[in-house]
C-alpha cells in the first residue's frame, strides 16, 4: 500500500521521502524519485505533511515515537495523516502527543487494496480539523478518488473499523457458506454464480471468488490483518457499551485460517481454507494440508 501510494505521489511531482522497516522496500522507491531515509525522524525532518501507513498500533507506535520517530523530527506547523487501521485509543494518544510538538493529526484510514493505491483510487476516512485536511489535501488528492472529513480526531479510525468489521463478517459467512455448498455435493463454480448474482452478491462476495476460483492468493489485503480488525472492532464496541455478536464467530474463522498457513495470504484464501477436507476435496489437495496457486 505504502509503495503505491509514494509512487502516486512522486507521479504528481511531489518530493517524497521514504522510510521502511525493510530497506529494500524502501531502496525500491528510489528509482522513482524518492529520497531514502535511514529512520522515521530523518523522513519527517523536511516535511509539511507526513504519512504513514503500517500495519497495528505498535508498528504505529514504533514510527512516530522514540528517539528516531517521525515525531522527534517532525516541526511546529506540520500535519501528521495516519492512514493505518488502528484504535481509537492510540489515536487519540498520538493526537495529543503531535498537539504538544504544536502539529496536528488527521486519522485517515484508506478503503481499498494495493492496486487501488498504485492507480490513485483510494478513499480517504479523515478525522481531524478542517484547516489541517486542507493542508495536506492536495496530497491525500493525488493519492484518491476521493477524501471523506467525518468530524474530529477518531472519526476516520472509527469509519475504518465499522467497514471492516463488516467486510470480515461477510467474507467469513460466505467462506463457510462455499464450504456447505461444496459438502452438500454442489458445484462450486455454480454455487458462487448464484449467490454472487442474487441478494448476497456484494461487490466483496464477487472479488473473493474471482481470487479463490482462480486460486490467487497474492496478498493485496493480508488474511491475519483482518483478524486484527476485527479484534480492534471488538474493543471498540466494547467502550462503547456495545458487543458485536457477530464478530467472535467471524475471528474464530480467520485465526483458524491463519494458524493452518494461510496468515500472510490475500484474505480470499479464508475460502479455501474452510473447504472441506474429505472426499473430492481431500483428493484435489492431493492430502496436503492446503494448496497454493
């Protein structure tokens, strides 16, 4: 996501510096015109807006804070878009944290997956001021097709959990759904064209399929990440005095899929990795665990 979104920018003439955990990642983007620094503080040092984008609240953390965080080097004046899918609470946290260096904060969680970062197609979820979104919104622009302010800090990262809270309900409901199917004797194949043609034939429903059918589980959005959501979805709900029934179910499902191998797949591969394992199923894997494309 991260390398999509800084090559958009780049193609737009933006100077852009980068920092990743992985250097090579990072090294990769330097042949596009980026500037590659050696820690998140070296990155934020010239910058008007920084952006991050990783996967949980302590790899948030572990950016913006510290001794070589992007915080220590970022300067009065700068917006800080925080683009991961993380908790209110640490957003909250780095708010204050950004007001006491005099920046401000824009929690603005994407929807959309890799290819819709590398063609600039993006939503943007924004909480935060107004002045600050139009300070960075030529930026969040060039990276989007559009960019949603909701109200104050939180509002994006509470945006961003409800959407994925239910995208991880259903993608684990139709998994299951594909898995009675095949074990009553249907056709898988037909099956899904029914259901993706009828009532439950979400844009989702069909996007999983195609990848499952096709047996392509190249990760556009990693299957253990949705676990994360949903969890963060769950303690979400939780301040709030609400409990989301329908979550523990659909965890349970995601876990399972990530602890028989398919953790770091493309969340499609949560379908196959609840297709029955007896009779033509068992015989198709050849009695391996699980298949790979």
């Amino acid at each position: 996501m991260g390398a999509g979104m800084a090559r958009r920018l780049l193609s737009r003439k933006f100077p852009v510096t980068v920092f990743n955990r992985g250097r090579d990642r990072a090294d990769a983007l330097a042949a596009d015109g980026a500037t590659v620094a050696q820690s998140p503080r070296e990155a934020a040092a010239k910058a008007r807006v920084i952006l991050a984008i990783v996967a949980d609240d302590a790899a948030s953390r572990a950016v913006w804070l510290g001794e070589n965080g992007a915080l220590a080097g970022a300067v009065p004046g700068t917006v800080l878009v925080e683009s991961s899918t993380l908790s209110t609470a640490w957003v909250r946290e780095l708010a204050a944290e950004a007001a006491r260096r005099k920046c401000e904060l824009l929690d603005a969680p994407v929807t959309g997956t890799k290819p819709h970062a590398a063609n600039g197609e993006l939503l943007f979820l924004v909480g935060g001021s107004a002045e600050a979104l139009e300070t960075a919104r030529p930026v969040l622009a060039a990276m989007s097709r559009d960019v949603v302010h909701l109200g104050p800090t939180g509002s994006g990262a509470i945006m961003k959990l409800v959407n994925n809270f239910l995208c991880g309900v259903q993608a684990a409901s139709f998994a299951e759904g594909m898995a009675l199917a095949e074990a009553g004797g249907l056709d898988r194949d037909q099956a899904a064209k029914l259901l993706g043609g009828g009532a439950p034939g979400s844009p989702l429903v069909k996007t999983l399929w195609a990848r499952a059918a096709a047996r392509d589980f190249t990760p556009n959005f990693v299957l253990r990440l949705m676990a994360k959501d949903l969890k963060y979805s769950v303690e979400e709900a939780k301040q709030r005095g609400l409990k989301l029934k329908t979550a523990a179910p659909a965890i349970e499902v995601f876990e399972q899929a990530a602890s028989s191998g398919y953790g770091d797949d493309d969340f499609a591969a949560v379908i196959e990795a609840e297709r029955p394992r007896s009779g033509k199923a068992a015989a198709q894997a050849g009695g391996k665990g699980r298949e790979r494309c």
